[in-house]
C-alpha cells in the first residue's frame, strides 16, 4: 500500500513534512493528531517509513460479497484495525484495548483525540477516555501531529479531492509516566489530553474550541434544521399572502 496508494499520493499532492525525526525509528509509540478530513489517515502513513496502525469499525471487515471483501483488504492493507462496537460500552473499550496491543508489539499506533473529523475546520476538545488511557497503560510516548488544509482538499461529503499541498507538522514526544499508575483518575486523564491538544494547537495554528467536536455537529445540524424550517414556514406565509390578495371569481 505504501508503494501503490501512498507512492501516488506523495506524487500527486506532493506534500510537505516538518519533524519526521521526532519519529523513533523502532518502538512503540502513539500518534495524537488533529481529524480534518477522511484522507488524513493517507497521508500521514504515506509519508512515513513505518506502518501506522489506526482503528475502523468492523463492518468495514465483514461485509458480504465481493464489494466487502475488496473493501476489507483495502482497509488492513492501509494499516486499519477492525474495531467490535458492540457490547455495554461499545467501541470505546475495544478502541483502548486495540491501542494497547499494538503498542506492546512494538508499533505506531494513531488516533484522534477529537473522536470524529472538525466541522468547521477548527480544533475541538480532546476526548480522555481513548488517548490517555491508551498511553498511560503502555507507557508509550505521544507524539502530536498537525494535519494541514487536508479539509481543502477533501471536504465532507467530496468524493473527488482537489489538487493541492497538504501539510504535516510533527512535534516532539511527550512523555507522561510521571502519571504512571494513575489511569483511574480523571483529573489525570483530563490533563493528559489538554497537554496534548495544546501541542496539536501549536503545530496546527488552529482556533481552539472548547467543546467536543460531536456536539458542535449537533449544533450546526440543528441550527441548518431550524433554518430549513424557517424557510419552509416563510414560503407557506408567503403563498398564503398571496392567494389572500387574489380576487374573487
């Protein structure tokens, strides 16, 4: 995949890279970054020498026919785990437990802090249960990384991406075991996450917005219902008012 998909990306987008040495070059450790858009996962395993390792549902792995199972090679040849959301707490257990066992066998592991792709193109709240519990269990160095206007080249809902350099920012590791042993608390977590998202914030250079990113979806899918509602009740007024003026037959 990396010779094929990534070989083809580095060509055609050409992108560009700051702080590759902060990459160990064997070892265990896991790479935090901003989520701007669905090509991200792409581009920065492309541009580095070892396997990246992140998480995707398990549908992605088991759907039927021949669709599903080019589908299914697809996504472990570009180094995704298939990750049960089933259960009392759903993926998010599953998600830290794929982290740790990646981690102990030595490699890359990456993930998403924000838990979902920004809205609006802006850094939102770090989520602690994935990030910190996954790196105070393995003891593994964070690494933040910046994705750079991947959102213009792939905005939600394009299937064709545009022709332009994107940009990768990757910053010095952080080292949390002075936390070591206290996974449980979470203050701890908590400040694990904002330490890292901090450093994301400086390398990406974004505005920093201290909500998750699923609310503010919620939001702007809410405010676009109202909006759409409004229209609609302004458009039935309107036609009202003017049969109201039309004269009698």
């Amino acid at each position: 995949m990396k010779f094929s998909i990534g070989g083809s990306l580095k060509l055609a987008f050409r992108p560009w890279v700051e702080g590759l040495e902060n990459i160990p070059a064997e070892g265990p450790a896991i790479l935090a970054s901003n989520h701007l858009s669905f090509s991200d996962s792409f581009f920065l395993p492309a541009v580095l020498d070892r396997r990246v390792t992140f998480i995707a549902k398990a549908e992605y792995f088991t759907s039927p026919g021949v669709k599903g199972k080019l589908t299914a090679a697809f996504f472990k040849g570009v180094g995704q785990l298939p990750v049960d959301r089933s259960g009392a707490r759903g993926a998010g257990e599953a998600a830290i437990k794929a982290g740790i066992d990646v981690l102990d066998g030595g490699g890359l592991f990456g993930i998403y802090p924000e838990g979902t792709r920004s809205p609006d193109g802006r850094l939102y709240r770090g989520k602690p249960g994935g990030l910190a519990r996954v790196a105070l269990a393995s003891g593994a160095p964070v690494i933040p990384v910046a994705m750079i206007d991947t959102e213009k080249i792939q905005p939600p809902g394009k299937v064709v991406p545009k022709l332009m350099r994107p940009g990768i920012r990757i910053g010095k590791p952080l080292d949390f075991s002075r936390y070591h042993g206290m996974a449980g608390d979470r203050f701890i977590l908590r400040s694990v996450t904002d330490e890292v998202m901090y450093e994301i914030m400086k390398l990406s250079g974004q505005e920093y917005v201290d909500i998750y990113a699923t609310a503010a979806k919620r939001r702007i899918a809410d405010a676009e219902k109202a909006e759409k509602a409004a229209e609609k009740a302004a458009e039935k007024a309107k036609a009202a008012a003017e049969k109201a003026e039309l004269p009698a037959a």
